[in-house]
C-alpha cells in the first residue's frame, strides 16, 4: 500500500507544481483570466492531493484482487502501475514544460513591451514596473529549477518504466 501512497504523492506534487504554472501563467496576463483563478486556488490544491491519494489507494485495491503481491521492484513495471502512474506522470511532466515556455515567451514579450512603455512613465511609475518585472523573473526562475528537479526525478523512471514494458524486461530492468 505504501508504494500507491507514495506514487499518489508524487502525481500530487506533479499536480502542484502544474498549477504553480498555471498561476504564473496568469500573472503573465494584464487582465486575470477567471478560469485560471478558479483553477489554481487553494482549495483546488487540496481537491488535486486528496484525489491523487485516493487514486493511488483505488490502484492499491485493483492490485491486491488477485492476492497479495510482493513489495519488489519487478512489481512497479506492471501494465496497471505503467499506464496509472508513468503515463500520467510523463503528461503532466510534459504539460509544465509546455506551459514554462508560454510562461517564458510571454515575458519576453512583455519585457520587449515594457521598455517601450516605462519611457514616458514618472520614475516612480517606471520603477514599479521594473520591480514587478524583476520580481516576475524571479518566481520563473526558481519555478525553472523546480522543474528541472522534477524532470529529473520522474522521467528517468518513467522511460524506464514504458521501455521494459513494451520490450517485456520488466524482469531483468527491475534489477537496475
């Protein structure tokens, strides 16, 4: 059961830090967009863990149908483990990436946009807006090394994990 649990934790840190970038995707907009806000508010963070555990438990109980089964390495390289918690993994791995470079591209933009604006701005007005540019480049930043950590940590895995399942080395894989 342990293993579900902590495969549930991980997809809910992975959800996390999705809408993570969502938010800072939202915050790259003039005008809030509402549909963002309502998705990436506290308690959709807490809708996000509570429906990871409770899937990771719900896998738990699919597994122990046909008896016990042992606690090894070989039995994370199943079809059900692979495609419940690999597959989602990998795409929302792939979705904060994706997300990152709108989050990116948009502040290149702005940032172009905004050396143009703060011209004829009071100096008070011009540095505000510099501050909150800064500040911005900042938060991408540290969400940038966030999902390097995350790449790192869950694709390696993860191909791992789809490549002995479509070769049928679960057996001789699970040894590395």
């Amino acid at each position: 059961m342990l293993k579900h649990v902590v495969c549930g934790t991980i997809i809910a840190s992975l959800l996390q830090n999705l809408l993570i970038c969502l938010e800072r995707l939202n915050a790259t907009f003039r005008t809030k967009r509402r549909v963002l806000d309502i998705i990436t508010n506290n308690v959709s963070v807490l809708v996000c863990f509570v429906l990871s555990l409770c899937f990771g438990i719900l896998r738990f109980g699919i597994e122990t149908l046909k008896g016990p089964v042992p606690c090894e390495a070989v039995q994370t390289l199943t079809p059900l483990f692979v495609f419940s918690h690999d597959l989602p993994a990998v795409t929302i791995v792939i979705s904060i990436i994706s997300i990152y470079g709108v989050i990116v591209c948009r502040m290149v933009k702005q940032q172009k946009l905004v050396g143009v604006q703060t011209r004829g701005l009071p100096a008070d007005q011009s540095q505000k807006r510099k501050n909150n540019e800064l500040r911005m480049r900042r938060n991408v930043l540290t969400l940038g090394v966030i999902i390097c950590v995350t790449v790192v940590g869950v694709l390696p895995r993860s191909l791992l994990g789809f490549y002995s399942f479509s070769k049928g080395l679960s057996e001789k894989v699970a040894d590395l």
